[in-house]
C-alpha cells in the first residue's frame, strides 16, 4: 500500500491562494490518494524571506518521498529555498515563471540573495519540470530558462501565457495537469 501523496502549491508575489489555476489544480487532484494544500503565503504585497520561509515550515508536514511542490512566480525560489533546508528527497517540483538568481523586481531581491544551491536541489528532487511563455511581461523567460538549466529540469516554453495569471487567462492549467499525472505515476 502506497502512502498518500502531498502536494502544495505555492503562490507568488501579490498573489493568493484563491488566484489563477490554483483553486483548479485543487479541484482536478484532491482525492482519497492526493491531498492538495494551497499555502496562503504572508503579506504577498510586501512578501519578506523570513516569514515565507516560517509559514512554509509551519504548514508543511511530513514532507518525504510521496511529496510535490507546485511553485509559481516567488513561490519557485521560495519552494527551492525550503526544500534544500529541509533536506528531504522529495518525489518532484513544478515550477512555473520562476526564477532563482535574479529578479526584475527590486523589492524582491532578498530572496535571491546568496546562491542557490541547485545540486542539493538535484539531489533532493526526483522529478523536476519547469514551465514558462515567451510572452512573459512580469518574469523574462530567459529568467526561467535558466532556473530549468540549473536544474537540469525538463522544460516547457509555450509560445503565449504570460505570467500564466487569471488576467491572463489561467483559470486552469492543462500543462501543469499533464505533467502532475505524470508525477503521480512515478515511483521513487
């Protein structure tokens, strides 16, 4: 008998966990094999390091093998932050509009201060698979493309999505779906 597999999904930077294709993710996922918890990050309109990182170790339990991250935007870096200081293997990540060294946006730079650690992350994390559009106006895609080079992630480059937001569009995630059933197929 497999253990039941957690998935949690964090948002990005002024972002909720009502927004975009989250609720949706939940709703496709959610069942007696899969829980889903989207994770309500602190202050997203002035989202500091510290208290994301605490509010990830407070409504995280029992990370281990059977474990996914949904990252999208900031919560990519902050998944990937919290991953490595955890130091659990982890079955896999999904990490949409990310980024890990720099940012466009000024009043997120702490949580790329400092190097990530993209071989813990290799290390910890199974199954790796980055997302990201060409038409990017919050996060450059090169920014993306770059996370994925670092992890030696699969990736995704969809020629339209933006920032994958609700204005976008994105009220569900057909990519993001197929490529979590995948997940959940695969065995550590």
């Amino acid at each position: 008998m497999s253990k039941k597999t957690q998935i949690y999904i964090v948002h990005g930077y002024t972002a909720s966990a009502q927004s975009h294709w989250f609720p949706w993710i939940k709703e496709q996922f959610n069942s007696a094999d899969v829980e889903v918890s989207i994770l309500d990050m602190p202050d997203s309109m002035n989202p500091e390091l510290d208290k994301w990182m605490n509010h990830l170790r407070d409504y995280t339990t029992g990370i281990n093998e059977n474990t996914i991250f949904i990252g999208h935007s900031l919560g990519c870096v902050a998944s990937l932050k919290f991953i490595i200081e955890n130091n659990q293997k982890i079955k896999g990540v999904i990490l949409v509009s990310g980024f890990i060294d720099s940012t466009p946006l000024p009043q997120l730079q702490e949580f790329v201060q400092g190097k990530l650690d993209c071989d813990a992350v290799k290390r910890l994390v199974c199954k790796r698979v980055v997302i990201a559009a060409k038409d990017d106006d919050i996060v450059p895609y090169e920014y993306t493309e770059q996370m994925a080079s670092r992890l030696e992630a699969d990736f995704y480059l969809l020629d339209e999505g933006k920032h994958f937001l609700d204005r976008d569009g994105y009220l569900d995630f057909r990519l993001v779906e197929v490529e979590l059933n995948k997940m959940l197929d695969f065995s550590i």
